[in-house]
C-alpha cells in the first residue's frame, strides 16, 4: 500500500505508528470541477507535501520524496506534477478522469477530492409515445433525449410548473422518461424537459397533447325564458356541452328519441301535448361517451270564459249567500272585486274551491254591489262581466199610520209600509180576521164594538219572512172628554124622589175642596181644574126614606199629554249602517208620534227605522208626540251625526330609496275621515324625538338623518268615532354603506401555489366586489383566487365594495410578496437504527426555508427535548443520544418559510434491538426488546 511504500523510506523510530491524519489546515483545490471533458484542470495544494503521494480511486500517481517524485507510467498519461506547489494539472480532461483524487503527507494529513469531468449537454429533445389521447382512459409517455451529455439531471415542466413525482406520475429511466396517468382536458401542456448537469442545463421544446375530452356540463338554454308558455307560442331550445372534438347532439321528449340532430331545436306553435321533459343527448365519437341534460317545458291554454252565477238562490239579509266564478280553461288563482276594490276574507267573507267560490255567510246591507271574479293563470288572465248583487231583506217592523181615538159614526184610514226589499204584500187583521191584503184598509163607519187592536201584517216572498205592527183604535161617542187643566162635570142622573145625594171616589166619600164642587143639590161635582190624580172610579149614592140606590162604578178617564218625549237611539253612526230611533212620551191615550228630518215627514210610529245611512243624512231628527184627545203635542230632537268608516289605511313613501344620514318621510294615507292617527314600529308606538318628527295631524313621519336603528316595520293606525283600522306593515330598508372592507388573506405567497383573499363589507343591500392588482381587474367576487404564483404577482391587491343604491365604494389594500417555493422535504439516514446508540435524521430540502420543526406520531416535538426518549435538534437533523424503545414511531419533518409550511413524506423509525453479523436482527416489539434464549447474543 501506499501507507507501505512510504514506511520504507522513514527512519526506524517512526515506523510502525500510524500516521497522524489532520486536515485542519491543508485542502485540495481545483480550478474547476466539475470539468468540461477537453479542458485542463489542475488540483492545488494549500501547503506542499515533501514526503508523500497522490493517489487516484486508490491508485497511486505520484509518489513525492524529499527532493523528487515518481509518476506512474500507466496512470499520469496526460497528467502534470509541479514539485514545487504540488499541483497536479490534467491535461484534455476525459471522463475517466472523474473519480476521488487524495494527497498524502506522510504522518501529517491525508485529504482527498471528488473530481467530475463531464460532457456538456447537446439537443435536448422531447418525444411523446403519444399525442392523440383521451380524457380518463389514456396514459401519457414522454422520452427526453440528449445528443451529448453526462451526469445528467432531467426536470420536467408543465407550463411553468415543476411535475412531481406521485400517484398518477412516475418518472423512470433515471428520470428520462415521464408516465402520466387518469389524464384530464387540462393535461394538455405545453411540456418541456429541463437537462442539467454540473456544466449547465438545456430545456426542450415544447410538446402539446391532443386530448380528446367530453361530453360533459351539456346545458339546455330555452328562448324565450318563461315558466310557462301559452298556447300557440314558438319556442327555441339550444344545446351547448363541453366536448373535444364536437359531439353529436339528438333529443328526446319523454324519453322517446325525435326526428332531430344538431344543436337547435324549434317548437312552433305549442300546445299542452307539447308539454314534458326535453333531453339533450351529447356524443362524442372518440371518447366513446354520452353525456345529457334535460329541461322542462310547460305549455297552458289561457282563459277563454270567465263569468259569475250563484248556487244557493239570492241574496238574503243575514242568511248565507254564495256566488261562483265559473272560468272556462285552467286556473292558476281567482281574485274577488267589489265595486272595483278587492274582496278580503273575515269572519262572514269566506273564499272557497281555490277561490272559485265567495261565501257571505251572513249577509249585511254593505254587502250589495257589484261583484266581479278575476281569473289568472300563468299565461292569460280574464274578469267576469259586473254582476249585481241586491241584498233581499225584510220586512222590517211595519209602520202604521193612522189615528188612535176617533169619533163613532166616522171612516178611518190605516196606511201600513214596511221596510223591505222587495216590497212587501200586506195583510189588515181585526180578532183574527183578515179586513184586506193591501198596505191601506179604509173602514166602514165605525162604532165603538170596534174598538180594538188592528194588526198589520207584512210578507216579502224572496226572504219568506214576515213583520206585524199593531195600533190600538179607540172609538169614542161624540162627548166633551176629559182633559187634564179642563174644567169637567159629573152627573148623577136619578129616577125616582130623593132626599138626599152622595158621592163616592174608589168606595171612599168624596169631599169638595178647592178644586172639587158640588151643586146644591149635590146632583153635579164638578173638577174645576182636572189632574190626572182625578181619574178613578166614581159612583154617586141617592137616599130617601124608604131606601138608598147605587149607580154603577164610572171609570173616569183623564187625558194628559203628552209630556216631553224621551229619545233613545246612537248619536254617531258610519254610513251603510242601518238606526233605530225610539222615541216615547207620557199620554192618555197613546200619542201618535211622528218623525222629521229637516223638515220632512220620515215616519209615523214611535219607533224610526232608518235605512241605510249616507253622509247627507247626518242632522237633527225631531220627534212630534200628538194626542189627539188632549189636542196637544210636544216634540224632542237628537243631533245624529253619520260617519264615513275607514275602510283603508297605508303607509306610503317616496320612490327614491332610503340612504343614512338622508330625511325620510313616511306618509299614512288614510280613506275615510281620521280624527287621530298614530304610528307604531316593531310594535310599539313611536315617539318623537331630535330625529323624529310628526306632521300637525300625524299624518307624516319625518326621520332625519337616518341611521341603521332606523330600520323595522312601521305601521300607521287611524281612528274615528266609529272605529279604527291599522295598516299592513311597511319594512323600512335604510340603505349604507359600504362601509370600510375587511380583507381576509396571506401576506405571502409561494411560486407555483395558489393564494385565496376574501373581502366583506357591512352594506344594505350587500355590495358587489372587484379586486385589482396593480390598477387592473383581476376578479369580480368577493373571493378572489390568485395562482399559480410567480414573482411578479407580488404587489398591492386592492377589494373594492360597491353598493348600487348608495353608489359609493370603499376600498382595503392588502400587500402581497411572492417568494420561492419549498419544492420537496424528505427525510434520510445513512445508518441502522440501534436501540442504545446514537442515530441522526436529516431532514433534506430542496428549496429556501426560515425554520424546520419535526412531528413524531403527529405531534410535534419540543426544542427542549424530551423525557420520555433522548432527543436534540440541529439545523434540520434530528440527533437521537441515543435511541431508546420509545423512539419508535412516524416521523415527519416540516420546512417552513413566510408562505407555506411544506410537509415531507412519513418516515417510520423502528428500532433494532441488537445486531450480531451471523444472527438475526432483533426488534422492538410493543417497546420490548425480545431475544432468542441464546446467552451468546
């Protein structure tokens, strides 16, 4: 060996002690390495050896003595020794040069260097097996070639993307050849292969694939757009589906294939047979597949009829009514109209059969009018014709007109009207007997048998109903009657002599007084001033001297009144509402009574049923009470005041949009007279305040610099005498905004990865967004992905919020730095793992990173070690000191920089329990180191 050689020339004392290796301070140079093949290089020597030898793969070249050297003949062809430096210079460099060269100081040091001559790289090209593949079934396989070139290093590029190794691609003959399998439409290119040795690198010219892909994401787009179509339109469906090359299209309807290819197909004049699901079938030839969508199409005939009639007869006070909407052709909805406003559903108005039918369950007198039904489907609408409906009622209570008392020997007139629509028929009875069948009974000359109670009786034939009224008749003889203030006599009419005359008041002896005076002969008392106190029963006592007769009981009737009538009946009505006025006074016998309104005879009975009131009925009413006895009348009157209802009540604002910090005004429109008018939100009543502020009469609502609280539902409630009513809600919208964005995103990015920013701003209604990189448009979502990164996507990227109704924008910036990437990280050992001895990970990177931690088992590791197994970490090697049972499990190593955290593959550590050359290996088994029964191992 060298080691020998050199031993042979030292002195005795030296030898047999083994050289003193140190290269702390000598190294090998080379001007170059690697080395072209045909150029020079020379190998330097920081400090000249003197006794010594240069070796070559353990071969020697040079032996160096004190004064000289010696080349080997067979191995320094080409090769210069300098005795002075120590150099070695190799001349027209060839590739067998390549390998480990050493230089040797004989027991001072031994260094060595790794030299590698190469060949520079030449046309590099790029072959595919195969350009024309399919989507999902075909596997790519591209060969990279050199004309010259060694030491080669091959990396593959799609685009500007490095190709890794993985599941569907594996790379093989050393990296020459690249096998991409499950290929998709965007597997096609361009490719290149990068060749690289220590002398530099050549990229290939780009290769495209021809991927043939589809069909797929076919759609239907149907002109014109409508969810249903009438009756005799023409309709226009186009196929569209994402196909290399074009695929053939058919379609179907309900399944069944059509006479008709291509892409378009035309409907023309629809009917509802054309109804049904049409299906686009897309065929690609070469890809061998199918692919379909399909749309519905709906075709409706429209509304040919439509007019009302009703099913239960007509329409009767307080009895249930219906009208029917009979429509010819399908029906999508039916809206009712009274009088041109719309018909809302309550307790007595009920929608039946989809709206088809209106059921007045109990009729009322604001229920007539004209009615119409209209119909609607999805292609057509149509209204009925006005039907009228007259609301049959009656007969109310009849009212009698006529005298009470009258003289014997005269004719009276009984005049008998009703309330009742239709008019009513008649009927006069008298004890039970019917007198006449018409609304007037003249009598004969009465007489006073016919006193007595004479009944009307009134019948309406539609209602079925019927209503009697009475008066009571009294026929007096032609006498003075008795009347209260009047002066009025009785006399006792005797027949026979008589000493002696008395009188009796109710079986008691009547006495004169002041207002009671007897005649001389006591025959006449007269009442000087009667009071109704006065009437009583009377009988007058004659006396002589062979006996005494009583006259019968007189009942002695006072007339009186009438006295102030009393009125009874509402002071404040709303019009359509019917009134009843009852009016009554103090008199003997009855008063007739009569009503006016301004001035004109309404009614003869105590009793006055108003018809439906109107506005212009609104006034005095005046009762006259008549006694027809007495001659006197007296009369009372009640101020009745008639009300329009309110019958609607919105809220109305103006056309332009609610903005912050503008006024607002809300106006509550009200039909019908409002004494007061108030206004909730939420809820709840609103108040005024520094903002808020109300009309004089309430109704406006003006907010002032509007802010977000203002925001809610706000109603409006109107009252009057007769009633309230409250309007629907109105959702008040303010709008704003968009206030400042807040962008969500990484302030760092890696080449070739991929970056999401997302950006919100609180905006009524939400914003749209666009990002911008470097004053151009890059995105129109709030989301915004960036990639795949290269160095000039660093920069400002700025989200804009733009709200439409406010018209303003706001605007956040965010900086983004694109850095290299952290290509690959693996972890390698060069030795056995060996429970009890020192062992070392390393983690190798390619690619810059800041910091490296490590993961056992998913966990990551402390920097301050461990104490349940002995670790340290060092730049990226772990070194365990040493390993233990417990080291055992999956490690991984994660490189970091400030874009992305590169994980590498799992490395699974298990450790060896002991090893001996000529036995098995032994290894720990749940953290137990189990060994044969051998006391040698």
């Amino acid at each position: 060996s060298v080691y020998n050689i050199l031993q042979f020339f030292v002195k005795d004392e030296h030898k047999g002690k083994c050289p003193n290796y140190s290269v702390q301070s000598q190294t090998i140079q080379a001007s170059m390495n690697p080395v072209p093949v045909g150029d020079n290089v020379t190998l330097s020597s920081s400090i000249p050896v003197t006794m010594g030898a240069w070796t070559f793969n353990g071969d020697l070249l040079v032996f160096i003595y004190p004064g000289g050297s010696m080349l080997s003949r067979n191995k320094t062809d080409g090769m210069i020794f300098n005795t002075t430096t120590s150099s070695l210079t190799i001349t027209s460099a060839r590739l067998q040069h390549s390998g480990l060269y050493k230089l040797e100081q004989l027991n001072e040091f031994s260094v060595q260097f790794q030299l590698s001559v190469q060949e520079r790289i030449s046309n590099v090209t790029l072959s595919a097996q195969r350009a024309d593949l399919v989507e999902f079934n075909d596997t790519a396989v591209f060969m990279c070639s050199v004309s010259t070139g060694t030491s080669l290093s091959y990396k593959w590029l799609a685009g500007n993307l490095t190709i890794s190794s993985g599941a569907d691609v594996q790379l093989s003959n050393d990296g020459a050849s690249l096998t991409m399998t499950k290929l998709t439409r965007l597997d096609k290119g361009p490719y290149r292969c990068n060749v690289s040795n220590g002398l530099g690198f050549k990229v290939s010219p780009p290769v495209y694939l021809n991927i043939s892909y589809g069909p797929s994401n076919t759609s239907i787009t149907v002109m014109p757009v409508k969810y249903m179509y009438r009756s005799g339109s023409d309709i226009s469906l186009s196929c569209w589906t994402d196909s290399k090359p074009t695929a053939m299209i058919h379609w179907m309807f309900d399944e069944v294939l059509l006479n008709q290819s291509g892409s378009q197909l035309e409907l023309q004049n629809v009917n509802k047979n054309n109804s049904g699901t049409y299906k686009c079938v897309a065929y690609n030839p070469f890809t061998m597949r199918f692919n379909s969508t399909s749309t519905e199409i709906r075709v409706m005939d429209p509304i040919t009829v439509v007019v009302i009639s009703f099913t239960n007869g007509p329409a009767v006070l307080d009895e249930t009514f219906t009208l029917q909407c009979e429509v010819t052709g399908p029906v999508g909805s039916i809206h009712w109209e009274k009088n041109g406003h719309p018909v809302a559903p309550n307790m007595t108005t009920v929608f039946g059969m989809d709206n088809k039918t209106l059921t007045l369950s109990a009729v009322q007198h604001s229920d007539g009018g004209q009615y119409q039904c209209h119909a609607f489907n999805l292609v057509s609408n149509m209204s009925s014709g006005p039907f009228d409906v007259q609301i049959n009622y009656g007969p109310k209570k009849p009212t009698i007109m006529g005298p009470n008392v009258v003289k014997s020997g005269t004719n009276v007139t009984l005049s008998c009207n009703a309330e009742s629509v239709p008019p009513s028929l008649y009927r006069w009875y008298f004890n039970g007997e019917m007198l006449s069948n018409m609304s007037e009974y003249i009598t004969p000359s009465l007489t006073q048998e016919m006193s007595g109670n004479y009944i009307c009786m009134a019948l309406n034939h539609i209602t079925g109903k019927n209503s009697t009224a009475s008066i009571m008749l009294t026929v007096v003889e032609q006498s003075n009657p008795a009347v209260e203030g009047n002066l009025h006599a009785l006399t006792c009419n005797i027949t026979g002599p008589t000493d002696h005359i008395y009188w009796m008041k109710d079986d008691k002896p009547l006495h004169s007084d002041n207002r009671t005076v007897f005649s001389m002969d006591n025959v006449t008392v007269t009442f000087q001033t009667l009071n109704r106190s006065d009437a009583r029963h009377y009988r007058c006592l004659a006396i002589n001297a062979v006996g005494n007769m009583s006259s019968d009981s007189y009942k002695l009737l006072v007339n009186y009144g009438p006295e102030m009538p009393i009125i009874m009946g509402p002071r404040v009505v709303k019009t359509g509402d019917n009134v009843t006025l009852t009016c009554k006074a103090e008199s003997v016998p009855v008063s007739s009574y009569k009503w006016f309104f301004n001035g004109s005879l309404v009614s003869n009975m105590a009793v006055y049923m108003a018809p439906p009131l109107r506005k212009e009925m609104s006034g005095k009413y005046v009762c006259e009470a008549f006694n027809s006895v007495s001659g006197k009348n007296n009369s009372a009157s009640i101020m009745l005041m008639v009300i329009d209802p309110i019958h609607k009540v919105e809220i109305a604002a103006p056309m332009n949009s609610a903005m912050e910090n503008d006024s607002y005004n809300l106006t509550c429109n009200v039909a019908g007279p409002a004494d007061h008018i108030y206004w909730m939100k939420n809820g709840e009543l609103l108040l005024a305040d520094n903002r808020i502020v109300f009309s004089m009469d309430n109704n406006t609502v003006m907010l002032s610099a509007l802010s977000h609280s203002d925001a809610g539902n706000y109603q409006c409630m109107a009252l009057n005498a007769v009633g309230n009513m409250t309007s629907a809600q109105y959702n008040l919208i303010v709008n704003f905004g968009p206030e400042t964005p807040i962008v969500y995103g990484p302030h760092f990015g890696a080449t070739g990865h991929e970056v999401v920013f997302n950006c919100s701003a609180n905006s009524i209604p939400p914003s749209t967004y666009t990002w911008w990189f470097n004053d151009t448009l890059v995105a129109n979502t709030s989301s915004f992905i960036a990639g795949p990164l290269t160095f000039n996507m660093s920069g400002k990227y700025t989200c804009m919020a733009h709200n439409h109704v406010t018209g303003a924008n706001s605007t956040k910036a965010t900086m983004l730095t694109v850095i290299e990437a952290i290509e690959s990280a693996m972890i390698q050992s060069n030795s056995t793992p060996i429970n009890n001895e020192n062992f070392t990970l390393t983690c190798a990177i390619v690619g810059p990173y800041d910091a490296i931690y490590w993961i056992k088992d998913g966990m990551q590791l402390n920097m301050n070690g461990s104490n349940t197994f002995p670790y340290i970490m060092e730049e990226n090697m772990l070194h365990f000191t040493p390993l233990t049972i417990q080291s055992n499990g999956t490690y991984e190593c994660v490189a970091t920089n400030k874009a992305v955290h590169h994980k590498s593959p799992k490395y699974p550590l298990l450790v060896i329990c002991k090893y001996h050359p000529n036995k098995s290996v032994f290894i720990a088994f749940l953290n137990i180191c189990i060994f044969p029964h051998d006391e040698h191992l």
